[in-house]
C-alpha cells in the first residue's frame, strides 16, 4: 500500500473539505437550519482530520534512530486513532447536541433555497473526494469484500478518508430529507432529528474506527497472503542437501501500512556449515523483499524443534514459566556446559576429642619422678 496514494487521497479530502466548510457555515448563518449546522461542524472535523492525517504520514516516515530503532511508522496509527476520537467528540457531540437543542427549542428554516444549493455543491465535492478513494481503495483490495477489506486494511489514512466520504454523503442526504421535511411541512422538529441523526451516524464511524486502528497499534499480522509466500521461501530451503530441517514458526507485525516485521525461527540441519546457514538466510531474505517490498525487517532464529516447543510451553503455562525454563535443559548446539566450581568439605560445627586420642602429657612432680625410678 504505497503510502503516495494515500497522501493524495488526503489532500483532495482537505480541499473539498474545506470548500465544503465554509459554504455549509454561511448557509446555516444564514437560514438557522441546525442540520445544516450539524453538517458544518461534520465537514470542519474532517477538515481537521485530514490535516492530522497529514502530519501523521510525514512524521511515521522518519528514519529509524537509537531511540526508535524500528523507525517511526506506527505515527501514522497514533494519529488517525486521534482522528477517530476527534469525530467522535466533536462531530457526533456537537451534532447531538444542536439537533437536542432545536427539538427543545424549535424555530423555522428561513430561506430554505440557500441549503438546497448549499447541498448540492457539497454532494459535487464530496462525490469528487469519494470517488477519488474509491478508486485507490478497489485498486488495492482486488477482488476482497469490501467489508472484509476494511477490516484487513492497514492504511488508516486511506480507510479513515473512505468513511468519513461515505459518512459525509449519508450525512447530507439526511440533512437534505431533514431540511425538506420542515421546508413542506413548516415543523422544525425534522431538522432537529436530522441533526441527531447526523451526530449518531458520525458516532457509529467513528466507533468503528477506532476498534479498528486500535488493532493496528496493538500490532496485526501481515495478511495471509504474505505470510503464505513468507512461509514458501523459507519452506524452499528444506530438503536433501538443504540447510532448513524443519519450520517452528513465523510471527510478524505491522510497524506501519509499508513497514512489515518478520520473525521466523527455524531447525537447521546439524551438519549444515555456518557459511551455508548465512547463504540461505540471504536467499530468503532476497526472495521475501522482492515479492512483498513491505517486509522491510527480516529474522531468522535457529533453534531446535524441542528447544522451541518446550520454550513456548513455558511462555503459555499459566505460572509456571519461570520453573519450567530453569528445569528445561539447555541444548548442546546453542548452550557450552557452564563450569561447576569444586566441593568445599565444610568445617565441622564443633571439634570434638575421641575416645582414642591420646590425652595431652602432664609434667611430673620431684617425688613421683623418685618414685618411678625405685620402680625401675
């Protein structure tokens, strides 16, 4: 998902946006109309919106530094979920709240003309904004639903446009039923309701939104379809006189719409020479960037399939993993045998005199020295 596209999508959004702002806000000075109002504020929002979009795709393009070794892509995530709860707050809130305001508070639509021109030239920008991300957003999802496509898209800015165009035609086509209703009938209740209805189909988007883009903050994987070929090159390496034995298993995460990470961690052969390991890691690696250019970050973990399966089992038993990883013998091909320091004898508590020691000499005295000698 070429990030240029989506900073075009952006722009011709802002302009329309704007146009449609202004020419909204004269139109409900003018007539009192508070779903015109409503729509005013919904179209200086997305005006808004379009600008932090902006200024996130520009920042998560930075270099990666020593503080954020992996870059800056995840920006662009941050922003468009301020995105969303901007939407939320200000379009949807102060929708609800003028719609609530006029219903309690109802005053006639004067020169009802003026929002029907109003109307039709924002249905002409917004159409021209819509068109333009419909074109990129079927350009990239091919033959994908559309609702599954949403979903799987990695590129808020791209999605969030999308929405907020269809959100914004919805939008005017109530504005219009709401602003026709009171014009035919002379109640200025349809307006209100209009403008509720406005602010309840802005919270919806934005709730919508920011389930999504909560996602890709938390961090999603690439699509199956990556993954799959990701899965092939590395499968390419296994066989006779190959230096791959076996797959443990492949992880990986979006950084940003263009920034994929992958971590594979792979059997080699026992035999297999650490030259020929380094030349198959750059084959795949080659194979990978050229078919998904995305995958900007590429690891290969060798480790044995019994090293890995039971390093897993520590990291999904429930408690248990601190035990298990110090239990689990260390594998001889990854972990040199640490030296064991000699036994120390330890000292006895306390010194004991046995029965069979002899008892220290005692000096004699002048009389039993005379003794001994008549003896001898």
């Amino acid at each position: 998902m070429a990030a240029g596209g989506s900073t075009g999508v952006v722009v011709v959004a802002l302009v329309c946006n704007l146009g449609i702002a202004v020419a909204k806000f004269a139109a409900a000075a003018w007539t009192g109309s508070s779903a015109m109002l409503s729509e005013a504020i919904h179209s200086l929002v997305d005006t808004g919106n379009q600008v932090l979009l902006l200024h996130g795709i520009r920042r998560s393009e930075r270099p990666a530094d020593a503080v954020h070794p992996f870059g800056y892509s995840k920006e662009l995530y941050f922003w468009s979920f301020v995105v969303a709860i901007l939407l939320f707050s200000l379009g949807a809130g102060v929708a609800i709240y003028e719609g609530v305001e006029k219903l309690l508070d109802p005053h006639p639509i004067t020169d009802p003309i003026v929002n029907y021109v109003v109307l039709a030239v924002a249905f002409l920008l917004e159409g021209i904004s819509a068109a333009r991300a419909i074109k990129e957003f079927n350009r990239r999802r091919g033959d994908t639903p559309i609702f599954r496509a949403l979903r799987g898209s990695k590129d808020p800015a791209l999605f969030t446009v999308l929405l907020e165009d269809a959100a914004a035609l919805a939008g005017l086509t109530i504005a219009t039923l709401g602003i026709s209703i009171s014009h035919l009938t002379g109640s200025p209740t349809a307006d209100g309701y209009a403008s509720v209805a406005i602010g309840l189909l802005l919270g919806a988007v934005a709730a919508f939104m920011s389930i999504e883009i909560r996602s890709l903050i938390v961090g999603e994987a690439a699509s199956p379809a990556v993954l799959h070929d990701i899965r092939a090159a590395i499968a390419a390496e296994r066989g006779v006189g190959r230096t791959i034995s076996a797959i443990n298993e492949i992880r990986s995460m979006h950084l940003g719409p263009t920034d994929i990470l992958v971590v594979a961690s792979v059997d080699f052969e026992d035999q297999a020479t650490a030259a020929a390991i380094e030349e198959a890691t750059s084959r795949i690696e080659r194979t990978i960037k050229a078919q998904h250019p995305a995958v900007r970050r590429f690891f290969l973990e060798g480790q044995s399939m019994q090293d890995h399966a039971r390093a897993e089992r520590a990291m999904t038993s429930p408690g248990g993993s601190p035990a298990e990883t110090a239990q689990a013998p260390a594998s001889p091909a990854q972990t040199l045998p640490a030296k064991q320091p000699a036994a120390r004898p330890q000292a006895p508590a306390a010194t004991l005199t046995l029965a069979s020691d002899p008892a220290p000499a005692k000096p004699l005295s002048r009389k039993e020295r005379k003794r001994q000698k008549k003896r001898h």
